[in-house]
RNA sequence: GGGGUAGUAGCUCAGUCGGUUAGAGUGCUGGCCUGUCACGCCAGAGGUCGCGGGUUCGAGCCCCGUCUGCCCCGCCA
C-alpha cells in the first residue's frame, strides 16, 4: 500500500537530532536504512541527507502503525510522527551522532516502496566500482559519498563568497566556442546552422577571462566546467571543475598572496584546518633537482642525490659511459630498507622500467659495509664519497639510475613515491604546500621537431629573458607558478602576455605561420592591441582539491556522475549513437566502423 | 596505441595437482523473538564460473581470442 504525503511537513533531518529535542514531537522523512524486528519492538534507522535517527515502533502506541513497520524493508521511503525520548539506561548508541535519542513513532507513512538492491549501502562492503557507477543514485546515498558530495558544495560556496568579498565578479564565459591549436585535444560539438563547421567545448576558460581583463573587469572568477578530450586517470576525467581567476594591474606576488589566503580560507571553512602562510616556493630547477618532479610531496624526505661527478670517472662503465655521453647518475637512499628482499628489489626495477630506466642499481649497507653486484667496480674514495652524499648510515639501501636526465629524474622521482606509500609515510591528514616557480617557459618537441609552451602560448616570460625568446628559448624562464599539495598539481597560472608583440612572437616560436595565427587567435592579438593591462591569473582543479580534502583516492567518489577510464557513464549509458536524422541534420556521416 | 590487474550466487570472496553433486559469509524469502543498533535463532530459495573458440576421456582451473572495470605508460599547453 502507498501512502500519500497529505499535510505533513517536516519537522527537521534525521541527523540532526540531539538531547536538546527531548520531549518534542516531531515528523522525520527518510529512508529504511536498516531495520531490526524482535516481534514486538520494532527499529527502524532512518536515514537523510544529514544522517540516521532511530525510530521504534512499540505494538502498545499503536497495533495499526506497528503493522506497517513489519512490511517496512531496505530504502523504503518513510514519513513518521512521533516523540523525541531519550533512549533508555544502557541502550545509548554512542557511534551515532544522535545515539541518545530516539522516536517513539504514533503515525507512520510509506511513501513508497523500493526493490532490493543490488548491493548494500552499509560501509563494511567495497562494491566493485562498475556496479556502484551503474547505480550511482544508489551509491550516492552511501554516507561517505554523500559526505564528499555535501564538502564539496562547501568548498565552492566557500570560494565563492572569498573571492567576491575580494571583489572578483562572477562571469560566465561560453562553452560553446573555438577550437584552437595547442593544449589537449577538444571536444567537439557540430554546427546545425553552419553545416561542416564546429564548435569546440573549452579546454579552460583562458582566452575569455584574458579578454575580460582587456575589458577592463578587473579581477574575475568562474566554478566552470572544462573539457578535455585525453585519456582518464584516478586524477583526469574528460569533464572537470575549476576554480578560475584572473586579475588586472598585478604581479606575481599579488596572485600567489590572493590565493593562498583562499586555499587558507577553504581549509579553515571546509575542513577545520588552518594552513601556515606564506606558502613555502621553490623554483622548478630546484624540485626537479630534489625531487625529479615538478610537483614533489614534501610531506617526507627520501631526496634525489646527484652523484654524475663522483661516479662519472669510475671504473664502473655504465655510469662512466652515460656521464660521458650527456646522461646523468643519481639516487636514493631508502633508509633503513636494507632489509628488502631480491624480489622487492626485483619489484621495483621493474617500476623504474615504466619510465624508460634500464635498471635499478642498488647498494644494501649491513655491517659497515657496501653489499652490492657493483660495488667491486668502485675505489674506497669513490664508495666513501657516494656515502657521504646519501648520507648513507647501517641499514640503509641506496638505490641509482643512470640515463638521460628526463628518465633518470621521471623514473626516481615517482620511485621516491611509491617508497613513500610502501613505508607508510603518507598522512592523509597531513597538508603540505608548495608553490613552484620559475618554469621553463618553452620545451623542444622531439616528436613534432618545435619548441612547444610549457605552460601556454600566452605566458609571459621573464622580463630579464624577455630579450633570448627568439635567440635561444630554452634559457628562457616564464611567469608561471603552480600550487602543489602532497604530490598533486592543484593549480597552476601564470602572468600573461599583454603586448602584442611578444604574443606574435610567442605564436612564432611555436610554429604558427602569419596566417595560421590570425585565423586561430585573431581575435585575440586584435585586442591586444586595445589597450590591455598587464595581468595575470590562476586556475585550481577543485575535483583535486576535493579528493584530497576528502582523503579519496579517485576524483571519481567526489563527482556525482563521473565516467569511466574508457569515458563512458554506466548509469546513463553515454556515448550512444544518435537517430539518423539528427546526423542528416547536422550534415553529417559516420564512418562504417 | 601499450603494460599490469580483476571478472565464480544479488553482494564480498574461497575454490588444492585438470576429476564425481561448485562452497562460505552476507543479503533475500518464510517462521520465531519487546531494548536492538552490521540484533539473534531456525528453515529455504538462489549459479550462462564475463563471452567465444581450442586442448583433454574430463576445464571454474590449461591455451588462444574478445569484452568490461580498475591502476599505469604514452597523451593531458
């Protein structure tokens, strides 16, 4: 039998009851979360948004409302009225937040029944991931998403209401605009009206908050959806959230010091968590150097050890040869994993391979002593001076890589962090920060034979290397920083271009003729020349953010309906193919597969 | 495009050396139960071992292919 919702209003959630509501009466709305019958009493956890509230339904208060509580099953949609009483002597629940209380339930309504479900909502389960996306209005019921999904809305009504009472405007931007060469592929979106011609969603809102500063906005901000077209990792889905920012008539400083005082604010709002500022920097040479990465975890130590001068004479030929020939040699102490086995050596040797090392030389100190397959290349000189840049003590295991700088500090710095994870020394609890700085402002693409913006085309380089763009443009550096916390880029931004100028110089470094650029980026260079003031912004990825706020391990579990590595939706079953006459429409024809 | 990993009851998993009737817990259904809270007790139902092919007297298990989820490389300014 299904009831009817009548006149009866909610009186407030489930979760939020507490002691304070003793002797009330109120009317919870809900669903069955679990129910426990003993032939007389009946308990029923109700479940909202907010949480779960017991409910009892006693046959002495009422024989008819007891009856429909024995028909109650999982997820059935309930309305009850009833009492507020604190729960008896011995009975309190202290894991529930309202453990205290309970509802002595006069009247009941079953809004609505639910089938069994195809897995269970309780947390003591891990349902495989393809069924909880097949049903993600299910799993969204589930506390902890429904916790992520709740911190979330906080963090962006959070960011929202810093950057306005720091006089950002809020401004929508199109998402259906141009495709433009650089950066990641696009999605693209066929034009009815203009047949053959496309649209392409926005990669980021770049451009047009650059234009918005030409216009003469001043500081504006956007929690807008980009679009791209690559492959899916824990941390990439095609759509994504960020936090955009652009401001006029400021430097570097000025940005970095806004938005470390929101990152401030989000954690303090959101999580409870006051963040030290300023925020440490370090310039990329340094990370790379240090770390091997560009977005290190400094949470712990285990730094890169530069040893090319001191093996680079040594009568161990793979070292010598590739010092000679360009490469480099370097290393990491795993202290106290002298203790590892051949297979865990074996184990990591293989995960070096993925970033194209060759091997993984390694050193066990036990006994004083290097016990190594290459220590009898080494003189004592040599051993003891390696010694001393590991700071090498009893115990410890010292790991090497010698290749290309690329490999060798690709290979070692995500190395470092799988030791890292394997040691435990991973807090989740533990926020760490860094900004870096000073990024190479071009890059040579070995693949397509040009130079190739790091960041993007319209990040200006530093004043002083201003002058070496065209010259010699691997020296130059660019106004570029990104926000790294606990090994995750966060966020990254730069201090644009403002005169046209080195814009078109920019787009000639990196390969676009005359032509190419005036029909891709016209607009632009147009209004750049309009009187544009020098500015600079930063996007944060808030689906990052989140995840880490969270603890999660996946952007998935803090996006409602995320898609699978493969791009699809298991709930909505998208992409799907389309009616033939939406595609004549559009002017257009697939391809026989 | 490539490497790795998983797929057995609704769910989470076990399944020995290739051998007879594929198991457990939980959920589900029915019965009992008035202070439980992942309630308890009793009984029952429930299987395309992802899919296709092969080897074999015999395949959940071995081989080949394929699909799907996840992790990673490439890719992601």
């Amino acid at each position: 039998m299904i009831e009817f919702l009548g006149d009866w209003k909610r009186t407030g959630y489930c979760g939020d009851l507490t002691a304070a509501d003793i002797g009330s009466s109120v009317t919870l709305m809900g669903w069955a979360h679990r129910r426990r019958d003993h032939g007389g009493l009946i308990f029923i956890d109700l479940r909202d948004r907010e949480g779960l509230a017991q409910i009892v339904f006693d046959p002495e208060v009422s024989k008819e409302t007891h009856g429909k509580a024995e028909d109650v099953r999982s997820e059935f949609v309930l309305a009850v009225k009833g009492k507020v009483i604190p729960r008896p002597e011995g009975t309190v629940n202290p894991n529930l937040k309202t453990g205290a209380v309970e509802i002595v339930v006069s009247e009941c309504k079953i809004l609505n029944p639910s089938k069994t479900l195809p897995f269970t909502l309780d947390e003591y389960v891990d349902v495989a991931e393809n069924l909880r996306l097949k049903y993600r209005y299910l799993d969204l019921r589930r506390p902890q998403l429904q916790e992520s999904i709740i911190l979330r809305s906080r963090v962006a009504q959070t960011t929202r209401k810093y950057l306005s009472d720091n006089g950002f405007l809020e401004i929508e931007t199109p998402f259906l605009t141009k495709s433009t060469p650089e950066g990641a592929r696009d999605f693209l979106v066929p034009s009815r009206i203009n047949k053959g011609q496309f649209y392409a969603l926005p990669q980021s809102p770049q451009i047009f908050k650059q234009i918005l500063m030409i216009s003469g906005y001043d500081r504006y901000f956007q929690v807008v959806r980009c679009f791209r077209d690559e492959d899916l990792r824990a941390d990439r889905q095609p759509e994504f959230t960020q936090i955009d920012c652009e401001m006029s008539f400021i430097d570097r400083d000025d940005i970095i010091k806004m938005m470390e005082g929101l990152m401030a604010t989000i954690f303090r709002e959101a999580k409870g968590v006051e963040i030290e500022l300023p925020v440490p920097r370090m310039t990329y040479q340094e990370a790379i150097r240090r770390f091997g990465v560009d977005n290190p975890d400094l949470r712990f130590g285990l730094e890169l050890v530069e040893l090319t001068d001191v093996v680079k004479g040594s009568g161990f030929k793979v070292f010598a040869d590739v010092a000679a020939s360009g490469g480099i040699i370097k290393g990491l102490n795993a202290k106290k994993c002298a203790t590892f086995s051949r297979k865990e050596i074996d184990d990591l040797t293989e995960f070096v391979k993925i970033y194209g090392a060759k091997g993984l030389a390694y050193v066990k100190i036990e006994n004083g002593e290097w016990h190594s397959p290459i220590a009898k290349f080494f003189t004592a000189d040599e051993i003891a001076a390696m010694n001393k840049a590991y700071g090498a003590e009893e115990g410890d295991l010292l790991l090497f890589v010698a290749d290309k700088p690329k490999v060798v500090n690709d290979s070692l710095g995500k190395l470092r962090n799988l030791l890292a994870k394997n040691l435990g020394l991973l807090d989740k609890n533990n926020f760490v920060f860094v900004w870096i700085t000073d990024f190479p402002l071009l890059e040579w693409d070995e693949d397509e034979k040009r130079w190739a913006a790091v960041h993007h085309p319209f990040t200006a380089p530093m004043d002083e290397d201003v002058d070496y763009v065209e010259s010699d443009p691997g020296r130059c550096r660019a106004k570029a920083y990104d926000l790294v916390l606990n090994g995750n880029e966060i966020g990254g931004g730069s201090i644009r271009i403002h005169q046209e100028v080195i814009q078109s110089l920019m787009f000639k470094m990196l390969g676009h003729s005359e032509e190419d650029k005036r029909e891709k980026f016209g607009f632009l260079l147009d209004a750049l020349e309009y009187g544009t003031p020098p500015h600079g912004g930063i996007a944060f990825g808030l689906d990052r953010l989140v995840m880490l706020l969270t603890g999660s391990d996946s952007i998935r579990d803090v996006i409602a309906f995320p898609k699978t590595q493969k791009g699809t939706c298991l709930m909505s079953e998208a992409p799907s193919t389309v009616d033939d006459k939406q595609l004549r429409e559009l002017g257009i024809k697939t391809l026989a597969k």
